[in-house]
C-alpha cells in the first residue's frame, strides 16, 4: 500500500495490497485497485 498525501482511512476499511491510495477512504470501504479511491 502507497499512501499519497494526508489520507485518512476510516475504521473498518479494507486496503488492498498494492494499492495507491489518494482520497480519503470512509469507514467500511474496500479499496482495491492500483489507484485506488472509493
């Protein structure tokens, strides 16, 4: 997982292995690309 900048990831949220996170992911979400936002 690559964090870009001051994200924030809610509780419960799930992070896919390899992925760029750029927004702010809300609790519960599954974020799972090679660029990934919910």
């Amino acid at each position: 997982m690559v964090v870009i900048g001051p994200i924030r990831v809610g509780e419960g949220a799930v992070i896919g292995a390899g992925s760029a996170v750029l927004r702010d992911a809300p609790p519960g979400a599954v974020v799972a690309q090679s660029r990934a936002h919910p």
